[in-house]
C-alpha cells in the first residue's frame, strides 16, 4: 500500500508542480522517499524531488528499486544511474534469479535454467532457516520441568507480589475491525441484493399485468370504434350489434386497477426512488437499479442479521461509509470489500486505505478526459489544415491568416519527411 501511496503521491506532485509545494510539504516528500529532508536548503529538495519524479514516471523504474538506492547510498557524490546499478548489483542471487524467470516468462520465452536455479536456491534458503529455527531452540536439557518451574514461582511471589501492579485489560480489538467485520458487511450487502432482486421480479410482474390491462382497454376501444364505423355504413345494423361488457368483468377491471395502483405506490415507497432532503425542497431520484445502498438500509440489514453486536463498532462501520460517501447524501456505491485476506484493520488504517482508492480513481478519471481532449484537438488541427486546402482550391488569391498558412506548411513538411523516408528505405 505504501508503494501505491508513493505512486499516487507522484502524478499528484508532477500534475501540480513541484514549485506549487511548501518547504515543509517537500521535507515530508523527500523523507517519505528515504531522502534527505532535514539540514537541506529548498534547491536541494526540489532537485531531489525532481530527480525522482523522472526516474518515476519518464524511466519507469519501480518505486521499490527507487526507496533501495537512497536507503544505500545517501552520499551525494554518485551519480544517480551509478547508484542504482550498484543497488541491483547488490541484491541477493535468489532476487535476479527470480527476476529473470518473471521477465523470461512475460516475454514468452521460457529459460529452465533460469527457472531451477531460482528453486534451488529457494530450497537452500528454506534448508538454512530451518537450520537456523534447529539451532535457536532450547536444548532439552535446558528445558524446565513443570515442577522446578513451580518451585521457582513459588520463590518468587513473595517478592514480586507486592510491587506488581494490576492493569487494566486495554480494549484495542474495539479499535479495530476484523474480518468478521468485513463480513457482516458482505453478508448485509448480499441480503440488500436478494431483497433488491426479489423485488425486481414483482416489479416485472407489475409491469407485465398494467401491460395486460392496457391491451384489454385497447381491445374493447377497437371494437368500439369498429362498430361505431360499421353502424355509420349501415344505420339498420346498429341497433344489432351492440358491445356490451357484464357487470363481473367491469367489476373485475375496476378492482384489478386499484390493486395496481396501491402496488405502485407500495414499490415506489420500498425502491426509494423518491427520496426528500430535510433542507431542500426538491426531490432526488436514487435510481435502485444502480449499484447504490444508503447507509441507513445496511447499517439495519446488519442489525437484522445480528452479526456485529457491539455498538462501537456499528458506529466505526458508520464513520468509514462516511468516509466512501463523499457527497454526503447518505447514499454509497457499493465497492468490492477487503475481506480475502483475514487480517485487522484500524479505523485509520481503512480511512488510508479509502483515500488511497479515491486518489487513484481521481487520477485515473483525469487521465482519460486528458487523453479526450488531446485526441480533440488532434482532429480540430486536421479539421482547419482541411479547411485551408478547400479554402486555396476554391480561391487561390484569397487572404488567410498567418496560423493556417504556417499550419498548412507545417504539413507539407511532415509529408516530404515522410516520403523521403520512404526513399531511403526502398534504397
């Protein structure tokens, strides 16, 4: 996570600019980065932060390869490219071998002997931490009986007894959500996901029956109008064809509708699709078909469900889905949760971890609407050379500014590179 923090951290530095960080804004830079942050003038830490942003993001070298070189050599009189092929030159064997099996395998070409040496050697490295797990336990001669061991306390209580002091148990599991967190919010989500579906198919089922009864309006409509042209052709018929409707079947339509109407009424309340702000007079549509769930909806799920008793920690669950809920409307779009790996988690090391997904997801938002417009103005400069090509045929003594012609010229001399390029390959 560090080294995505370090990634993140740099496109934020080179979009905005080093020149736009304070002095102490730098120094927290440069220690992050296992460089020299203190007793060092501003150039020097903005010479440093640039040398690393170049070899960050222009040479693509790996923020790992990048922390090892200033861990290893923090004078100043290498150079910098020296400094890292000391760094790689200084990894342990097993390290290359790896390497070199990942980057023959990515290519496609796959070197066996590049692939037994790395398990040889990662054979010898477990033989010798065995060794050294062999030789770091007691000797059995050393190990105490349960007897002595008893007979030793029992000579020390005496004097320990009264200088000991009793501490009070620390409560730092409720600081923290576990696993068993995470997954009384899957289980919650699931539940939502069911409900949702379920009422999806009535929805359906609704629709299909307000469907049914729009084509049974429709119906008796076209008869009407068919006998009402028919008796227009022939008045003596009219008096016989006559479209009568029973009494049942008027009774049955008249209280099918009114189902239907409580029933929408009923999935529009359960869908959440009007939604009022207690400081706004205007309503705000909340689509259920998108992946979204408020708060309120799964912090109950999770009650019904009686999954986290504790009341602390419903409340640490409320503060994070705070945290995802940037706009404050009490609505969150549902992200895939940490709950593979069975570790522990702080309150603040899952707010880190949220505002590292945020940055990352702002970055990469930014990255495609950059990548737009360039494409943009790539087809606006072919859209105005075109303009000024139709412009010189249908008028060659017309007057155009100085930007198209340079920008016609500009062309031309791209298309003479190419064909002479052209011509020196065919030779």
């Amino acid at each position: 996570m560090g080294l995505r923090s370090l990634a993140a951290d740099d496109k934020v530095i080179q979009k905005e600019g080093v020149d736009s960080l304070t002095v102490s804004e730098m120094q927290a830079a440069c220690r992050a980065r296992g460089m020299r942050a203190l007793g060092v003038s501003e150039i020097r830490l903005k010479s440093q932060l640039l040398q690393w942003l170049d070899l960050s993001l222009n040479e693509k070298v790996p923020p790992s390869l990048l922390l090892l070189s200033r861990a290893l050599y923090l004078p100043d009189s290498d150079v910098t490219s020296d400094q890292l092929k000391a760094t790689i030159a200084s990894l342990p064997e097993s390290v290359v071998a790896q390497t070199r099996d990942a980057i023959s395998q990515r290519r496609g070409k796959i070197d066996n002997e590049a692939r037994i040496l790395a398990v040889k050697l990662e054979e010898a490295m477990i033989e010798e931490e065995r060794k050294e797990t062999a030789e770091k336990a007691p000797p059995a001669a050393a190990v105490l009986t349960p007897s002595s061991a008893s007979e030793m306390l029992a000579d020390l209580a005496p004097a320990i007894q009264d200088k000991a002091k009793v501490l009070t148990p620390a409560s730092s599991t409720d600081d923290q959500l576990t696993s068993a967190d995470v997954a009384a919010l899957e289980n919650a989500l699931e539940s939502i996901g069911v409900q949702r579906k379920r009422l999806l198919i009535e929805k359906e089922e609704l629709t299909e029956l307000k469907e049914e009864m729009a084509e049974y309006q429709e119906d008796i409509q076209e008869l009407k109008e068919f006998l009402d042209s028919s008796a227009s052709q022939q008045p003596q018929e009219r008096k016989r064809l006559v479209l009568r409707e029973s009494k049942g079947a008027r009774r049955l339509f008249l209280s099918v509708n009114r189902m239907i109407q409580k029933l929408d009424g009923t999935v529009d309340r359960l869908e959440g699709r009007a939604v009022r702000k207690p400081d706004e007079g205007e309503e705000k549509v909340v689509d259920a078909e998108e992946e979204n769930v408020s708060i309120e909806e799964l912090i109950a799920s999770i009650r019904r469900l009686q999954s986290v008793e504790n009341s602390a920690k419903l409340q640490q669950i409320v503060q994070l889905l705070g945290q995802i809920d940037q706009d404050c409307d009490g609505v969150v779009k549902v992200i895939e949760l940490l709950s593979d790996e069975k570790i522990q988690m702080s309150s603040k090391q899952m707010t880190e971890i949220l505002n590292l997904v945020n940055k990352e997801e702002i970055l990469e938002m930014e990255g495609k609407v950059e990548k737009a417009l360039g494409q943009a103005k790539i087809a606006a400069a072919h859209a105005a050379a075109a303009a000024v090509n139709v412009a010189l045929r249908a008028n060659p003594t017309q007057t155009i500014s100085a930007e198209k012609l340079s920008m016609e010229e500009d062309l031309k001399s791209r298309e003479k590179k190419e064909e002479e390029n052209k011509g020196t390959k065919k030779e």
